[in-house]
C-alpha cells in the first residue's frame, strides 16, 4: 500500500524542510513554515515488494495419486544437480506392486492357455475340413462312376440278358416246332409236346422280364440313382461350406481370445511398469543447483505447509532452485494508483539486506487484474506488478523473499510550483494553505496538482516566494473547533491569524 505520510518520510520532509527554508518567526506564534519554489517535480510511486529469482527450477510430486512426504531437506539448503531433496512412502507404491504383478503373471497364464486352445482349434478345424473335402469328393465320384460306369454296366448286362433270353426263346421255339412236327410224323408223343410248349412259355416270360428290366433300368433307376447321387455331393458341398465356415468361426473367436489375452497382458505389465516407474519418483533429485526455497501454497493452511508427513496431490508444487544472479521484484501496487504506472517505467530499489545501497531497474509487468486478500485484505485491491533488478551485484547474497523498498519513477513535471505536502490540507471541501505574511498567518485557498510523498504542485492560489505553514492541518483543524488528530490530547493547536 502507498505510503503518503508515514512517520519516518513526515520526520524526513521536516528536517528537510528545515535545512533547506529555515525557521522564519512572525506574530506571536513560532511558525515553522516553507518557501514555495519552482523545480521539477519527480511523480513517483512507492511501495513495498518482495525478491524473487527471474529464473527458478521448481521440484514436483510426480507420485500419480499423490504421496506422504517423509523427508526433505532444511529450507535454505544448497544443493547440486541430482542431489536427494525429498523422499516419499513408498509403502502403499510398493504393495500396489506386488498386486499388479499376481494380476500380469495371471493375465500371462491366460494367454498361454489362450495360444494353445487356438493351435488345438486350428488342428480340429483342418481335420473337420479334410473330412468333409473327403465327403464330398467321394459323392462326386459316386456319381461320375454311376454316370460313366455302373449305368453302362447295368445296362450292357440288362442288353446280353435280353439277348441271352430271346436267343433261348428262339431255340425253344425252334425246338417246339420241331417237336411238333415229330408228333405229326408219329414220332412224339403228345405229351412230349407239352412239355415243350411250357418250356417256351417259360422263356418268353424270361424275354418279357429282361425287357422289363431293361426299360426300368432306362427310365427309372437311371433317374433315381442320378437324382440321389446328385443330391449326395450337392449335400457333401454344403457340409464342406458349412464345416468351413464354423471352423474359421471357431479359429477367429481362439484368435480374439488370444487377441484379448494378449492386450490383457500388456496392459498389466505397462501398469507394472508405471508403478514400478514410480518407486523412482518417490526420490526427488534437484533438476539444477541452487537453494531449496519451499513452495508456500496455503500459508495460512499448516496442513498444506512443505514438512515432514504431509499428504501431497499429484504434480503439487514442492520447492523451487532460484537463480540467485538474477532477481525481480514483486510488489502489490494500490488501485488508486495503478494507472501511473507503466510498463518500461524506471525503478529504484533500497533492499533491506544492503543498507545505504540504491539499486535500479524497471517495470517489465503490470497484473491487467487485480488481486485481493478475501477477508484479510478488507476488499483492498492491488495489482501484482514486477520490477527488474539491472545491477544487482554478483555477492550481494540476497534471497528470494527478502524486502524491498521500490520507487518506481512515473514522470517529472518541469518548473513546477511545490510546497511540502503538510503545507495543504482540505477544509471545506477545498485545498488550503497558510501562508505567512505581514507578521501573521492567512488563510489562503489553492488548486493543487500532482505530488510525491515529499511535495505537492500547487497550480494556483500561491506564488514563488510565499512561506507556507507546515502545520496545515493543525490550523484547519483549529478554526473548525476540532481537535486535530495528528496531535496527542495535551497538545493544542496554534491559534490561526489572519
């Protein structure tokens, strides 16, 4: 916060004002007063701030879920690149492991037993397949024999039966005329002839049953046993189509069994992996040199405070390494006066570690938005702003954290007319100043300008030359019949003249 009128710079401005303008007396009343003059006028804006490292390296819990913290090196420590910072439990990490590694040697065992399964399945369906490739090759030939074989066969045997049997019929035909004509010549019997009258008969029937046969054979059987064949391989095509099908249905489903098992396994033994890969995050090496300085996320919260036994989340912020040769500084502008202050600005910084030693720099940010302490900081609004540091000297040994007091240059205004600020104070809802004149004080109203913590412009109302009153706000204070509260309860204010 700006700090127009604090006890120190108000004992500074009276000295000064002492040195410089003297102790001119008039009336009854001692006056301390001082001489209006004409100079530049440097417009500043001041403040408090903090040192922060323009680089730093920040260590991180890079535990996945989080982890207990169990040591860490005193804040403040030097350390080198790869030095042991922090360690984390490694106790739930390490019984995670041990459950993973059932869980991928049982995923490993599945996928053995899923690898043969599918090597039987694949023998089982190359035999399926034979057997019906096997089928429907001999229907096919069964048939190709019928056709070009065992028809013609059939009926070249039904043709010589036939032929056989009319053959035997004309012989006994034959006979039987010769027998008859033996009977009319006296030589046979009568019943001789009968005899060979039935034994045509006999071979007639066997003529007619041959011929039968024959065009049954021709028109019947033929058909029917082509028909039966045919339906025979078309059905051995069908089985082969279905066995095929089902046999590569079977193998896919052993392949996708194998697949998942398979996948099943690596991702168990990548989560191995990883929290295998975690026990080596539970030890945090520094990533560079430099000091640790801890992470201060919730001061005000000792359960999230860096220590021993505290519970951290994943990717938290844990300690940084600030480079130490070179340093910024961070303040907290007021929002009455942000709007002085841009970036480019010059800066000069007094740190409390080096005493008597102004350093210098410049504005490099200004917060667009402001930021606000909640309940601590009343709805105060100030704007994170950060000033570099152009000479810090190489041993200056300074650390992030440590004080700074900033004057960041806004402009100066050229021969402008100025008066120590406690020379105007408000009355009325107007300016005033005192001035001391024909051995008295008047009253004197004024339009001011801008000011610093030392000086303010006064643009009107006074000349170069006037001797101003320092106790501005006593006398107004005074003419009102109101105790002025910059005095204690025994003191009274001087009595105003005109």
């Amino acid at each position: 916060m700006v700090r127009w009128a604090a006890a120190a710079g108000l004992l500074a401005a009276v000295v000064w004002v002492v040195v410089t303008w003297g102790l001119p007396r008039g009336g009854r009343d001692d006056v301390l007063t001082a001489t209006a003059t004409r100079g530049d006028l440097p417009i500043a804006v001041s403040d408090k701030g903090e040192l922060e490292s323009t680089e730093s390296i920040m260590g991180r819990c890079e535990v996945e879920g989080g982890g207990k913290l169990v040591s860490i090196v005193p804040e403040g420590t030097a350390v080198k690149k790869g030095d042991l910072v922090a360690k984390f439990d490694t106790d739930v990490l390490q019984k995670g492991i041990n459950e993973q590694e059932v869980k991928w040697e049982t995923a490993e065992g599945k996928l053995k037993a899923a690898r043969s399964e599918l090597e039987v399945q694949k023998n089982k369906a190359e035999g399926e397949i034979a057997k019906a490739e096997l089928t429907l090759t001999l229907a096919r030939l069964d048939r190709e024999a019928y056709e070009k074989g065992e028809f013609q066969a059939l009926l070249d045997s039904k043709k010589s039966t036939l032929e056989l049997g009319k053959k035997d019929l004309k012989e006994a035909e034959d006979g039987l005329d010769f027998s008859r004509g033996m009977v009319k010549k006296g030589f046979y019997q009568q019943e001789q002839l009968r005899s060979k009258e039935l034994f045509v008969e006999g071979k007639r029937a066997t003529v007619r049953q041959a011929e039968t046969d024959l065009r049954v054979l021709q028109d019947f059987t033929k058909k029917k046993q082509e028909t039966k064949l045919a339906a025979e391989a078309k059905d051995a095509e069908r089985n082969l189509d279905r066995t095929r099908k089902s046999q590569d249905a079977a193998n896919e489903k052993a392949d996708n069994e194998v697949k998942a098992a398979k996948k099943t396994a690596e991702i168990e033994k990548k989560q191995l992996e990883r929290l295998k890969a975690q026990l080596d995050q539970c030890e945090v090496k520094a990533p560079g040199d430099g000091i640790v300085i801890y992470v201060k996320f919730r001061p005000w919260d000792d359960s999230a405070t860096i220590k021993p036994g505290a519970q951290l989340y994943f990717q938290q912020p844990i300690f940084n390494l600030p480079d130490l040769g070179r340093m910024k500084v961070k303040l907290k502008v007021h929002e009455s006066v942000v709007k002085k202050v841009k970036v480019g600005l010059p800066a000069t910084m007094k740190v409390d570690a080096l005493p008597g030693q102004v350093l210098h720099g410049k504005v490099v940010s200004v917060a667009t938005l402001a930021q606000s302490d909640n309940w601590r900081g009343g709805g105060v609004k100030e704007y994170e702003t950060v000033v570099s540091i152009d000479d810090l000297p190489a041993d200056a040994g300074l650390r992030p954290g440590m004080s700074a007091e900033v004057r960041i240059l806004v402009k100066t205004i050229p021969n402008a007319l100025t008066v120590p600020v406690q020379a105007v104070t408000e009355a009325g809802g107007k300016h005033v100043c005192y001035v001391a004149a024909g051995g008295g004080v008047e009253r004197r109203e004024v339009t001011i300008g801008d000011g610093n913590d030392q000086l303010v412009q006064v643009t009107d109302g006074l000349a170069e030359g006037d001797k101003v009153a320092l106790d501005a706000r006593s006398r107004a204070a005074a003419e009102l019949g109101t105790p002025d509260p910059g005095k204690k309860p025994d003191e009274k204010a001087a009595p105003a003249q005109k």
